[in-house]
C-alpha cells in the first residue's frame, strides 16, 4: 500500500460512521454508515475499476424535510460497467425496490441514484445530468424531491432534484 493509499483509507475511515449534508429546503440529507460503506467498497481506485451503481431506498423523516438513506442496490446481472459510464438495468433493482418497501411496511422509499466516479472530486457529466432529469420527469414517487450520490476516490458528492421545478442543486456537507 502506498503512502497516497494509506491516507485515503484513512479518510474514509472517517467518513464511514455517515455523512450528513445541508438541503435548499431548510432539511438534511443523512447517509448512514451502512450504506455508506456499501458505495466505498465499489471506489474506482485502480485503472481497471469500472462504475458501480444503483438505487437509493431511505425515509422521509415526518414533521421535518429531513431525508435518512438507509439501503441502496448494488451492481447487478445486467447492469453495463465501463470505465467512465454505467448504466442501471431496470428490473433487478425494482425488484429490491419492492422488496425493500414492503419489508418495511412502505416505510423505506426509493429517494434516488448513486454511482462511482474515477475522479478524486466528481462532478456530474452531461450523461448523468440528462439521467438525473429523466429520472425526476419519469419516476412516479409520493415526493417531488430526489437525490443523486457520486462516490469519487477522495470526495462524496450529492445532489438534491426537484421534479417541480426541474433543477438539480448540490448539497453541502456539513462539518
């Protein structure tokens, strides 16, 4: 392990116990630790790693615009995983989208998108943006609000879409 190595998975020992970040609404946004970890271990830190992706499941926290990610899907059969593109086969994760929201009596809803980037700090390519505006247009949820996760080799990012008013905005991380 390399010195670089070594002080990154130091960092994201760190990050592991869950990240909270600030929302436009006056709300929050909470990655909890298990999932956190999840999306970490698909980090595309060696040239041969490809994207990894999936759907994120959490809860809508009542009385408040606070958003806990409790479950996500990972990479599945069909799925396509290339070096700076993936692509989420529908099927496989809406069938753990069902299952996840009837294990918890509708308590735990499909709130968005996360994958890998192999870039230290990520940011959304024109892809992911028309992606992400797709998904808000298209998906029939109970909220107008969604959340899209970029997992880079040093940094998390995320990004709050509002079906509404058609715009994405990022989300600060707070310390």
């Amino acid at each position: 392990m390399t010195v670089v190595q070594y002080a990154i998975s130091v960092y994201r020992e760190e990050l592991m116990k869950s990240l909270v970040f600030s929302a436009p609404n006056e709300g929050r946004v909470k990655i909890s630790e298990e999932p956190l970890k999840i999306m970490y271990t698909f980090c595309q830190t060696k040239r041969t790693d490809t994207e990894a992706g999936g759907m994120l499941f959490g809860r809508f926290l009542i009385d408040s615009n606070d958003i806990v990610i409790d479950v996500l899907s990972v990479p599945m059969k069909g799925d396509i995983r290339k070096r700076s593109y993936f692509h989420r086969s529908m099927k496989n994760h809406q069938d753990v989208l069902n299952r996840i929201y009837e294990e918890s009596n509708g308590t735990c809803h499909y709130v968005g998108e996360w994958h890998t980037h192999p870039e230290n700090d990520p940011s959304p390519s024109d892809i992911d943006l028309k992606n992400w505006h797709r998904v808000m247009s298209k998906t029939l949820t109970d909220s107008n609000l969604f959340l899209f996760v970029i997992i880079g080799i040093k940094q998390i990012r995320v990004w709050q879409g509002n079906k509404e008013l058609n715009q994405l905005i990022p989300l600060a991380l707070v310390e």
